[in-house]
C-alpha cells in the first residue's frame, strides 16, 4: 500500500519512523512518502520536506512566515493527489496537519491521525474537525481515549511510543564510568538539569536552575543541551558556575542522574520513566501566561501529573519557581524518604502508558482497518 506521512517535528520524525518501521513488518509493500526527518528517511521512501524547514513557532513567526506556510500547504495538496495514497497518516502537528485531513476527507482519501493534538487541553473546538476528517485516531495517553469518547469520537489507545524509544536507546547507553570520564564528571552524584529546547526558555528557566549550584556542593550539576542551541549561548549562561553540559546526551545523562530540575514539557514524561526524581519547572511572560490561564484547560502542565491524574511531581509554575521553592523541593527529592513513594508512583505511570509496542500496536491497528475498507 502507498502511505503518505507528515510529521512537522523532531518528536514526530522518531515516532514516525518507529511506525514505519513496524508498517513494513505488516505490508511488505509499503511504501513511504512524507515529510519529516532524518530517521524517517532512514527507514526508506521519498523525504518531500525537512521537519527543520516546517517549524515556526509563536504568534509572531508564524505571521512573519505566512507565504511560505501556504506554500507548503499548496505544494502539499497537489503533492498528496499525485502520489494517490491509500492513506495519509499525520502526527500531531496540528496547525498544518488539520487543514490537511479537510483536504484529503474532500478527495476521498482515508485519513488517520497518529498522536492527537492536546486539544483535551486547549482548542477544543478542533474535536469538531477531527470527527469530521479523520477516520481513526489512534491515541497515546490513557485520558485522551475517554475525552474523545465524550465527544462521540471512537479511538485507539496504543500506549505511549517513548517508552520504546527509551527502551531501544537504554541498550545503547554508555557506562556510568564512561560517561562520567567522556564529561569529566567527578564522583558526585548527578542533578540534570534539563531548561527546554529554545533560546527564550533556556535562559529563563536556567539562570534560576543555576542558582542551586552554590546550594548543593555535595552534588554537581549537568545541563542537557538541546543540538539546536549554539554551545556558546550556554557557555555565557553558565559562566561563572561549576556546572558542566551535555549535548545529544540527554538520555545518557538521566541514566546517570540522582535527581533533575526539567522544564514543563515531554521532557517530563521522559525523566520519569527513566526513574529520575525530579522538580517540573514552567516560567512565561506575565503577559503569555496570564494568556495561557485563560485558554489552558487543565489541571496539571506536567504529562506525569496529566496521566495519573494526581499531584506526583512538585510543579513549580509562574511566581512559584524561584530560588527559594525551588531548593525547598529539590531537598525533598534529594531525601530516600520521599524518593521511595515517587518512585513507586513512576511505576503505576509506566503500567498506565500500556507497556511497550505502541508502535507495533498501530501498525497492526491501521493494516487492518486498511484491509478491510
């Protein structure tokens, strides 16, 4: 069968391609055009654009690059009718991704959406649309099967796909030793502290990240810095401090962690399942995040919160992530007493994603509603 896939995100392009991945185990005659990235094309068929040349984020960037975003929704259309697929997959990109499914839906393409957009948490209003447009959605939290349901939208819940990715990538970690003498690191136990993936973000969230340093000599500090951010950026940021940094290591590192500082994000999720106690962190502008108050509708920013409907984490959002609270709370983490309990709540958390296989599960899902249209 001919599948047309669009991922407009790094997260999309590894999700994406462990589904092809699986896709070719269930069609040995898949075949794969999309847009996406590197891992993607590595699993074969035809790349049409690079996730790098989709991503514009905020109000400002988007308006600023409004003609080239239609454009490639133009060049998408036509590219989608003359490659006639038997299905167009997308995942999550949702700006670009819902104009698409409107599209496909008028041509009589079969549509099914991997990964839903966060529309449990705002813009619900695009639950009208994906019930209209998509076929299937196939889902990877566990309250997005009952929040679909009480709009009358039938999914699958396939379990969450980090934790394969997490599992494929732990094989190839590097010893503790290893690491420590590739970074050199000391003997200290490790506090990763993971400040988010934008240059804005970083250096908010990090200079308070920083300010613990001097507070826990006994630990040292490590910085997961994100490939897109220039090392000298950090290196301004960090002046000054004890702290060392890491690049495309971030998974090494929480192997390697007693604890973390994360700013709100999937980074969350990732900490916790790797079974590193940690602090979640979230700091806008007053004027975005009296914004966000308005039009977020949850009870939690933190995915491990999110999923277990419960306060596991200690967020520290807005007003509250200061110097203070934020040395309160990491010496709760710090202390065996209080990592025991959060340690065994990770462990309901891995239970609720549904185990491994989330990819293999919507492979196999999508070959067979596709065998039987």
């Amino acid at each position: 069968m001919n599948y047309y896939i669009i991922a407009g995100e790094a997260s999309g392009d590894l999700h994406a391609s462990n589904l092809m991945k699986e896709l070719k185990k269930e069609d040995g005659a898949a075949d794969f055009r999309f847009w996406g990235g590197d891992l993607m094309q590595k699993q074969g068929g035809e790349l049409v654009k690079h996730y790098r040349d989709l991503a514009f984020m905020g109000f400002a960037e988007v308006i600023a690059n409004l003609s080239t975003i239609l454009k490639n929704l133009d060049f998408c259309k036509k590219d989608i009718l003359t490659f006639k697929p038997d299905v167009l997959i997308l995942v999550d990109y949702p700006g670009f991704n819902l104009k698409i499914a409107k599209f496909a839906r008028q041509h009589g393409i079969r549509v099914f959406y991997y990964i839903s957009p966060q529309v449990w948490a705002w813009k619900k209003s695009r639950v009208k649309a994906i019930r209209r447009d998509v076929d299937r959605m196939f889902v990877i939290l566990p309250f997005e099967k009952d929040f679909y349901k009480s709009y009358n939208v039938e999914v699958d819940f396939v379990g969450h796909p980090l934790l394969d990715a997490i599992q494929n990538e732990t094989e190839k970690l590097t010893s503790p030793d290893d690491f420590r003498i590739k970074n050199k690191l000391d003997q200290r136990p490790v506090i990763a502290l993971l400040p988010g993936s934008r240059k804005q973000e970083i250096s908010k969230m990090l200079r308070v990240m920083l300010s613990m340093v001097p507070e826990f000599q006994d630990y040292q500090f490590v910085v997961a810095g994100a490939p897109s951010v220039p090392e000298e950026f950090y290196r301004e940021v960090l002046a000054g401090t004890s702290a060392n940094i890491v690049f495309g290591a971030t998974h090494d590192l929480l192997q390697n962690a007693y604890a973390a500082l994360v700013t709100s994000g999937t980074a969350t999720l990732e900490t916790a399942l790797m079974n590193v106690p940690e602090v979640v962190c979230y700091k806008g502008s007053y004027f975005s995040y009296q914004i966000a108050k308005r039009i977020v509708d949850i009870k939690y920013i933190s995915l491990v919160n999110l999923i277990m409907d419960a306060r596991i984490v200690t967020e520290l959002i807005q007003n509250d992530f200061n110097p203070k609270r934020l040395k309160s709370e990491l010496t709760k983490i710090l202390d065996e007493k209080n990592r025991t309990p959060l340690l065994n709540n990770y462990k309901l958390l891995k239970s609720r994603l549904g185990g491994s296989g989330a990819s293999a599960k919507a492979a196999k899902l999508m070959t067979g509603y596709l065998s039987k249209a």
